[in-house]
C-alpha cells in the first residue's frame, strides 16, 4: 500500500509532498517529493495532510460517557474505539485509587477487548495504574477511601491479568522509596504522582531509577527557593520523563511556555488525563464515584472545586503546544508517540521510518483528524 500526497512529520524531519509505502505492519520505504512509486495494490491519496506517527496516550481514564473502570466491557470498547477520532493509535488506559477486585475486573475487561478482533478501536497493550498508593495530602480527585501503602505483590496480581506498564505513586508513603526498586526490578516504570514529597525524597528515589512523574505540576510539591520539590527536581534532572496536561487549564498557557523552554522535548509526554466526559457537552458527570461538573470543558469536583482529569483530546493538546510555542511540529511530534514508546519499552513505534510498525493519523492544518492508520489498515 502507498499513502501519497501527504506532509511526512517524523521526530527530526519534516517531508513535503511525500509518500509512505506500507508492507503488512510495517512501514518499508519513505519517497521524498520528485522520486518514483511502486506499483501497489492499493493506494491512499492524504490530500496533502499531515501524516504523523500515532498518538500514544498513556494516561487516560475514559471518553463518551465511560470510563475504563466501569464494569462493563462497553466501556473498554467504547473508549478505545473514539479515542481514534484523536489519532491515538495505542492506548495505555489509566486506573483509579479503586479496591483491587475492582482494578482486576477492569483489567479483565481490558484483556477480552484486546481478545476480540471484531473491534477495531486504539490498541491497549497495557495499563498505567495511578493509584492506589499515594497521598491523601495530594489527593485530587482520587478516592481516599481506598488509599494503601504500596504494594508490590498486589501489583504482581494484577500484572498477571495483563501488562502493568507503570504505576504512579507517592515516593515519600510508607515503603515508598523500596516500592521504586520493586518496581524496576519487576519490570515496570515507576512515576512519582499525588506526591508531597521533597527534592531529598525524590532524590532518594532517584538513585533507585526514578524516571518519570506523573502530570507534572498537578498535585505534587511545587518550585520553591528552599525546597525545589517534585517540580523542580525535572527542572535540575534532563532525563526525567513528563507527563503534561496541556489543555491550557492544568498548565495555564505560560507555563506551557515556560516548561517547553526549559525543558528537553525529548522528555515531554502529552497526555490527556482524559475522564468520561471528554468529548461529550458541559454538565454532570462523574469520576471514581465521586460526583464532577463539567463547565466550559473543564472537569471539577462538585464538592470542592479541584480538577477531576480533563476533557482534552490528544489532537488538541499538540494544537495548543504547536500554537503556543511556535516549535517546529518536527520537534514537537516525538512529545506525542517517540517519548511515550521509549518511556515505556514499547519497540518500533513512534517514527516514520522503514522498519517501524504503520500506526499513522492523517491531520489537516487544524489538526483535525482526517483517518488513522493501525498495523498497517485504515481504521
């Protein structure tokens, strides 16, 4: 198959007038304007659109009216099916600060979708489990109710059912600092959220392997000229991995800004944080039982205002990141695949090269998605 007529944008380069030759899975050649085409069985005309690697959403709890730990597998159908009109290609569903039969039927869930090839929806290879051991000083809209001291069996448990590919937790808990060495030795990416903990904490962590904090800013230790905190320790570390939240409400615009300039793209994670609102109108709604109100697209709590995840859509995160920073989209496009897949150990994603799976969106100039390629089939 060939794609055509399309804008390449691959982390480091940018092609105009290009075209992508797909064999199977994988992507195995890349035409520059001018060179001539193969013969194809068949052949797909972008328009001259954008063509990006997928997205990759790895921190996510739901969409149109679901969310990924409801009981019902509807709601893992439905979610992974429309976070396509984002162009996310795969998707790493994050859970809840949720009892752990609960976590494993959500889990099970998941596994039957991936089991069920008549559904054509976002890839979920794994989990992100935030939660359930953090902070109840930096609880968000997380339920205290069911707030535990890490545990790593538990998390073996439910890495059994399918691949735990990172938990967020608070590294200053109880077990916190050894829970980070259980983890890598397990396999599995730690990342510091829902965390007062302190630089000396971090720190600590930090020599263990520490690499990654969960939507940074939001509800961890913030800058200070005394302690730099969770905020600052990314600052000072290059190599530390960051989840952001760029829908102009959880970073305001400056500090979207501000963390672009001083940071290293290499290590930004858009995501989504993404609950089941998003991509339904303002009203009611709902996250973790707890009750939320949606207005003019931002999710809080009823009871006390504080942000419930977001409504944002992956699509307009790197919109708001491209408009507000001016980087070229070849620099900015590894903050939406490159990074997550290198994050998370996930092989052959996140370039448009020969050699790389063919999960691809087609975007026009608004960032609009236009169709989305997975494994090589238009979906």
């Amino acid at each position: 198959m060939i794609i055509k007529n399309c804008t390449v944008i691959t982390p480091g380069r940018e092609l105009r007038n290009a075209a992508v030759e797909i064999d199977g899975t994988y992507i195995s050649a890349v035409y520059p304007e001018g060179a001539a085409l193969p013969q194809c069985a068949e052949c797909y005309d972008a328009g001259g659109n954008m063509l990006m690697p997928g997205f990759i959403d790895l921190h996510c709890h739901g969409r149109s009216g679901f969310d990924i730990v409801d009981p019902s597998p509807e709601a893992v159908r439905t979610i992974a099916l429309d976070k396509l009109k984002e162009g996310v290609s795969t998707l790493i569903p994050a859970t809840l600060t949720l009892p752990e039969e609960q976590l494993a039927g959500t889990l099970q869930n998941i596994v039957d979708y991936t089991l069920d090839t008549s559904v054509k929806g976002a890839k979920i290879p794994g989990v992100h489990l935030e939660g359930p051991f953090i902070n109840c000083k930096c609880i968000g809209a997380q339920n205290p109710d069911f707030v535990r001291v890490p545990d790593i069996n538990e998390v073996k448990r439910l890495n059994e059912i399918i691949k735990v590919f990172k938990v967020s937790y608070a590294v200053e808990v109880e077990n916190g600092v050894e829970f980070t060495r259980e983890l890598i030795d397990a396999g599995i990416v730690p990342s510091c959220g829902h965390s007062a903990a302190s630089y000396a904490d971090f720190s600590q962590a930090y020599e263990l392997g520490l690499r990654n904090l969960t939507h940074y800013c939001n509800q961890m230790t913030p800058l200070h000229h005394r302690d730099i905190g969770l905020v600052g320790s990314a600052l000072l570390k290059d190599d530390v991995y960051t989840e952001m939240i760029c829908d102009k409400v959880h970073l305001c615009p400056e500090m979207i800004q501000l963390l672009f300039k001083l940071s290293k793209t290499s290590h930004i994670l858009l995501i989504t944080d993404a609950m089941r609102a998003s991509g339904l109108p303002d009203g009611k709604s709902s996250l973790g039982g707890l009750e939320v109100t949606v207005c003019n697209g931002e999710a809080r709590l009823s009871s006390n205002g504080a942000l419930a995840g977001s409504t944002l859509q992956f699509n307009h995160a790197l919109r708001n990141v491209y408009e507000l920073t001016g980087l070229p989209l070849s620099e900015l496009v590894c903050t939406t695949s490159l990074n997550q897949a290198e994050s998370l150990g996930l092989e052959k994603l996140g370039r448009i090269e020969p050699g790389f799976i063919a999960d691809m969106v087609v975007l026009d100039k608004d960032f609009n998605v236009k169709d989305i390629f997975i494994n090589g089939q238009k979906h």
